[in-house]
C-alpha cells in the first residue's frame, strides 16, 4: 500500500482532535460552508488522507476529482517550489510570463479538436462557466443560455441560476440571473429512452420554449458530476452538438470535472465523439491550486474587445507552473491509462456488489469516474439520503468518500490514478458491508 500506509481508525470519528478544531470552527466560520464529515487533515500522501488524529483514510474522492495525479506529487511540489521562488505575481494582462503561454499550449493540445484554440485562464469552476458565457454572447449577439436537468456549474449568481437544484445553492439569494433556460437531459437509468429520443425531447423544448435563434450557447456536462455521475445514453450529445452547430449556438463543455484525464480520455467529451466550441476546465488541471481554463475556438475567444476578460489572479504564475507539471506527469507516468485501470477494478467490483445488493439501482460511470445509484428495489424510488448514510459508515473504517445526486441518493467514486489495486478492492469490501449495513436498517453508524 501507498508508503506503507494502510486504511487506520484508531479514534471515533471525529476524533478529539478534530472535535476541538470543529469548535474553533464554528466560532470563526460561516454555518453556511458544509462540510462532509467534521475530520480535519493533517497531511496526505499518494492515495491517502491522515487527520489530526493520526486516522489514515483512503481517498476515494481526491477533493471531488482534484488531486487525481497523487497528493504530495513530487512534480508538483518541485515545480511549485521552484516558481515560488522566482516571483508569484505580476498579473498577465500587464507583464505576462510563459508559464500561462504553456499552459494554454497544453490546453491546445489536448482538449478535442485539430482547430486553432486560445485559451483564458481564471481561477475557479465558476468563473470559469461565466466567462464562457460572456464570450458566448459576445460572439452570437445573442443572450439565451441553455442547460440540461440536473446539471451543477457553481455557486456564482449566474450559476446558481444555471444549477438543476436551487437547494441549496440558490436558496434565498435572488433575484437570479435572467435568459437561463433549463432543458430536458439524457437519464438512461430513469428516462429509458435512447440517445436520439432524449436528444429530440431537448431540442423540442429549446425550439419550443427558448427559441434557436435566441440561444447564445448550450452548455453540458458530458458527464453530470455533482447530478451524480449521470452517462448520458448514446447519441445524445452528437445531436445536441449537429443542432448547435447547424444553429449557431455556441456548444460548451463543462469539463470541470471529467476532464483532465478523469475518464481514462484527457476529456470526456472524447467518449461521445464530440468536439465542443468551448471546454472548460478547473478542479484536477492544478493538482489543488486555484486554476481554470476557458479553452475555444480561436474565432469565438477572438470576438472579445481587449480588456473585457482577463482578472487579476487569472492564470497565478505558482498556479501554472503546477499545472504544467500535472500536464507532464499524466503524460510520464501514462496516467490516462491507470484512470482505465482503476475504472475497470472499480467497475468489475461495483457490478458484483449490484447484483448482491437489491439497493444498488444502477452502476454507471468511465474510468476513474464510477457511482452507484440507491433505490427502493420494490418501488425503484430513490433512496433519499442513503448515500450518506453509506458515507459515514465508510469514514468509521477508514474510507472517504464522495455523495452526489439531486436526491442524494449516489456514491460517487473519484479515485486519484496512482491509487493501488489494493485501496481499490478495500474500498469495495467496506461498500459490501455498507450495503449490507443499509439492508439491516442500520444509520452508517
């Protein structure tokens, strides 16, 4: 196992350590921050996570797909220490430096696509999504934005407006922002329908209720993160893309958290074989440094006047010189191919514990990139909460992991590359016996 580490507990969890923090915590920090379980990390290392307390935890969730090259990656940490020390700021749309040039070079090259790209960088997800639809409607003349049931893309204003769910990220904090249409998504598992089913479902909604000739763009996640992992069914996103295409609406993919080499492909997209106007990307691009990308075709980045995007700590010289270091590594250590790996060991154990387990509605997901859904197995309703409930009884044995899904009723499973075929098959004996656990009424205690 990673450095010798194994999966540890020695305290409750949370331990006294952790519980003295909490305290100071509440006292200092916004209820409204949420956390998934009140641990606080000490250090952490390849697979692992060790808290104040001395517990060490495999980690199944890598910061919600984050840290996918490894923590404490040496790269990384060179390249950060190194560029520390030269300078750590002059602010690129004044005195600009390579680093950010490198960058959007990478960027250029691996999302999907030979055209010519340019690429901004910014500094979180959300940003990320409300520049791309600035250059969106800049480029159309356009304002309408488009996006699919269940999706999550931030907690700005204009994308809580664009979030499936106004609990609880928009709960209270309107007015919100206008010309946000929500539309149809593809749901295999629920909607049963084919790829072009679905697809012709959207785009009736669009021409019927936004109107094509109104639409700046549409935006999609070709795999919904925070809606639970949701695999849209075959065919979907190429007609969607044929349609934006034929109708001039810019197609953005948020890739902020399949990208990187998250599904075994540097995007996700790769999958559906689709080649979006814009992709976006944030979480795993900097190992865990603030950083995202906002990477177009060369025409549409072009229709913004100078000066009209940019910021101050957009593209961070620390932050780039870390990004380039993940950008080699994936490519060193052959980490699309590990994401493959993992994602079939994962895939091969979660398919054996659906068919023990009647909870386990669907498995479904690419790559390093899996979940399972909880269901009734007699009303084949959601389980709401369940997946929480699983999540805590993971903790206790010295796994974290990550919950999504609108009813909160999906484990999702974002192993980072290195993580070991050993951390692997542990984590899936844990969810045996939380399934289990669940079966027997019992609360993740």
């Amino acid at each position: 196992m990673t450095d010798t580490l194994q999966p540890a507990v020695h305290t409750p969890i949370p331990g006294p350590k952790s519980q003295a923090i909490h305290a100071r915590r509440t006292a200092v920090v916004p209820a409204g921050i949420p956390w998934n379980l009140p641990v606080y990390i000490d250090r952490a290392v390849g697979a692992y996570l060790i808290d104040v307390d001395g517990n060490a935890f495999v980690d199944m969730g890598s910061g919600i797909g984050v840290t996918s090259i490894g923590h404490a990656n040496q790269a990384v940490i060179d390249a950060v220490t190194e560029q520390i020390g030269r300078f750590t700021h002059t602010l690129f749309g004044i005195l600009p430096y390579e680093g950010y040039v490198t960058v959007a070079e990478h960027l250029a090259r691996t999302t999907p696509g030979t055209h010519p790209k340019k690429t901004l960088l910014v500094n979180s997800g959300s940003e990320a999504v409300e520049n791309a639809v600035k250059i969106a409607r800049k480029h159309t003349g356009r304002t309408g934005i488009a996006v699919l049931d269940h999706a999550f893309h931030g907690r700005t204003n204009l994308t809580i407006t664009m979030n499936h769910k106004m609990t609880p990220y928009g709960l209270g904090f309107g007015p919100f922002a206008s010309d946000v249409h929500h539309v149809p998504n593809s749901y295999p598992y629920r909607d049963r329908l084919s790829g072009v089913a679905a697809a012709h479902r959207a785009i009736d909604h669009i021409e019927q209720r936004i109107g094509a000739s109104a639409l700046a763009a549409l935006i999609v996640e070709p795999i919904q993160g925070e809606g639970g992992f949701i695999v849209p069914a075959d065919g979907y996103l190429p007609a969607l893309q044929d349609w934006a295409n034929a109708n001039g609406v810019v197609f953005i993919a948020d890739e902020i958290q399949s990208g990187m080499g998250r599904t075994g492909a540097w995007f996700a997209s790769e999958h559906f074989g689709i080649t979006p106007d814009i992709v976006l990307t944030a979480k795993a691009i900097a190992a865990g440094l603030p950083l995202a990308g906002v990477t177009g075709r060369a025409e549409i980045m072009d229709s913004v006047h100078v000066g009209g995007i940019g910021g101050t700590f957009g593209g961070n010289p620390v932050a780039v010189a870390a990004a380039a270091a993940v950008f080699d590594e994936i490519d060193r250590a052959g980490l699309l191919a590990e994401a493959d790996r993992i994602g079939s060991r994962l895939r091969t154990g979660l398919d054996a514990l659906q068919r023990r387990h009647p909870t386990v509605g669907e498995v479904r997901g690419i790559g390093a990139m899996q979940a399972f859904e909880l269901t009734d197995p007699n009303t084949g309703l959601p389980l709401a909460g369940a997946a929480g409930t699983i999540s805590r009884y993971a903790a206790g044995r010295g796994v974290i992991l990550v919950t999504a899904g609108s009813d909160g009723n999906v484990v999702r499973l974002l192993p980072n590359f290195t993580t070991p075929d050993a951390e692997i098959d542990y984590t899936l004996e844990v969810l045996d016996a939380a399934l289990a656990d669940i079966a027997q009424g019992g609360n993740g205690r």
